[in-house]
C-alpha cells in the first residue's frame, strides 16, 4: 500500500490531498465520533481529544442546547489542533432537497463542515446537489458504500455502484464510508466506523472489528470510534491508544506493499 504522503500526490482533489498531507505529518489515522448531547461537553472534549486525530466526526442535530457559536468554535478547534470536520448527516433525499439540507436550515452545515457522507440510494443527482453547494467551498463527498450495522443492506454489489458514482464525481467524492478497503483508486480514502477494542456488537445492531482487522486485513484507512473513547473514564488517554494502535497497523500496511 502507498503512503499516505505518496497518495496526496496521486489525488486532483484539494481536500483529499490536504488530508492525506494532514495524517502523514500528524501521524494520524484516527476519527473520533463525538456522539454527546451539550455543546460543552461536545467542544470539551474536541478541544482535549482534538491533537491525537485527523477528522472531528460529529453528528450535530443530537445537540440539545446548538447555537450557532458550535460551528464558530469546532471550527477553531480545529484550527488550532489542526484536524477536519466531518458531520456524518447521511443525506439520502433528491439533489434539490440535500442541497438545501446542506447549506441552508439551522446548521448551515456546509459553512464548518469539512466532509460530510451520502447514501448512494437516490442515485448520482443527490452527488450533484451537494456538489453545488460544496465544491465551490473546498468540501468533499464520501459515499456510504458499506454499513457496519447487522443486517445492512449494502451488500457488494451495492458497494461497487458507490464506488463507480465515486470515480465519476471524483471532482468531488474522495472515499467511502466502508467496512473494507473498495477502490484501488489511491486518492480515495476509505472510513471505517464500528471499530473497538474487541470484536462485538451493541444492544442496537452496531457491529464492532478491531484495528487491526480494519486497517491489516481489510486495508481502510482511517478508524472512526466512539463510545470506547468518549465513553472512556479518560478519553485522552484511549484517543491516544488508538491512534497509536491505528497508525502502527498503516505503518505496517505500507511496509509490506
Ligand atoms: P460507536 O460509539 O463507536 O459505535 O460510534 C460509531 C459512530 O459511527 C456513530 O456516530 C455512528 O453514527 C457512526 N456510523 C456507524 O457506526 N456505522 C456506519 O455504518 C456509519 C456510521 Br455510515
């Protein structure tokens, strides 16, 4: 596998490259979904966890108390510990519809968010739609090509029609939301949520690989984890395990290629 380094080069698309760039120099492959209900909390643990990842993953219509102040601060957050945000809103409606989801409404989300993901479901003009509104800003698209929930429905042949709609909107995609490595195209990076210490599954259907399984088996390239990390009585000091845990597996991944 190349280096994250080598792939920034072998990429058109300026947030992909910035990226890849990003990861090499942080020595980081870690995302972290801060899945908390009070912008505190939310902005706390950003602004703790923030130098141990490459991507902020929020999900932020959870928040009970959002002002828009939430978006000013992750965005200085993110800033000042130098990683992207990702709000994970899963559009999945027309193209008109998500481009005014995307832009407009209370969060305004493409003003801060760095990445956001699509399901593949309405077919390439839900592409189109976030594409207008975010490719002028400098955004990028992932297609989710592959749930980790028991019992999804994406199966492979679902995941190769993301990952052709990706190839042709490569101006604007650049990866997946996967459970496994989908495309040889190096500028795509691959997202891996579901990811634990231990194999498992929770009380609601999510299911759970390891690092490793992740990043040396099925050759992602980025982990994203929750709970096992904000749930943690120090989430530092599990951000900080997994990211090295994460970035060992790529090291390895790319020593023998
Ligand atoms: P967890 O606490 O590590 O289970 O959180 C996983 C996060 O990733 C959570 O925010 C989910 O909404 C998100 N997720 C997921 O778990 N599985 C998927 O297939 C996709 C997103 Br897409």
């Amino acid at each position: 596998m190349l280096s994250f380094f080598k792939r920034a080069n072998l990429t058109l698309h300026p947030l992909a490259q910035k990226l890849f760039k990003l990861m090499e120099q942080k020595q980081s492959n870690l995302s972290v979904a801060l899945d908390v209900t009070k912008k505190q909390a939310l902005l706390d643990l950003a602004d703790r966890i923030g130098p141990e990842i490459c991507v902020l993953k929020t999900h932020i219509d959870i928040l009970e108390d959002y002002t828009p102040d939430v978006s000013v601060e992750l965005k200085r957050l993110a800033h000042k510990h130098q990683f992207y945000l990702f709000e994970d809103r899963k559009f999945a409606d027309i193209g008109n519809t998500v481009s005014l989801q995307y832009e407009k409404g209370i969060y305004r989300i493409a003003e801060w968010a760095d990445l956001v993901n699509a399901h593949i479901v309405p077919g390439p003009g839900i592409i189109e739609g976030l594409k207008q509104v975010g490719k002028p800003l400098g955004r990028g698209l992932l297609l989710l090509a592959e749930m980790s929930s028991a019992g999804a429905l994406t199966d492979s042949a679902y995941a190769k029609k993301a990952v052709a709609m990706a190839e042709e909107h490569s101006d604007f995609v650049l990866g997946f939301i996967s459970q496994r490595k989908l495309s040889d195209n190096p500028g795509m990076i691959h997202f891996t949520p579901g990811v634990k210490m231990h194999e498992g599954k929770d009380a609601l259907g999510q299911r759970y690989i390891t690092v490793e399984e992740a990043i040396c088996q099925r050759k992602t390239d980025v982990v994203i984890v929750g709970r096992d990390i904000t749930g943690a009585s120090d989430p530092l000091a599990a951000a900080k395990m997994y990211r090295s845990a994460a970035w060992e597996c790529s090291n390895k991944a790319h020593a023998f290629s």
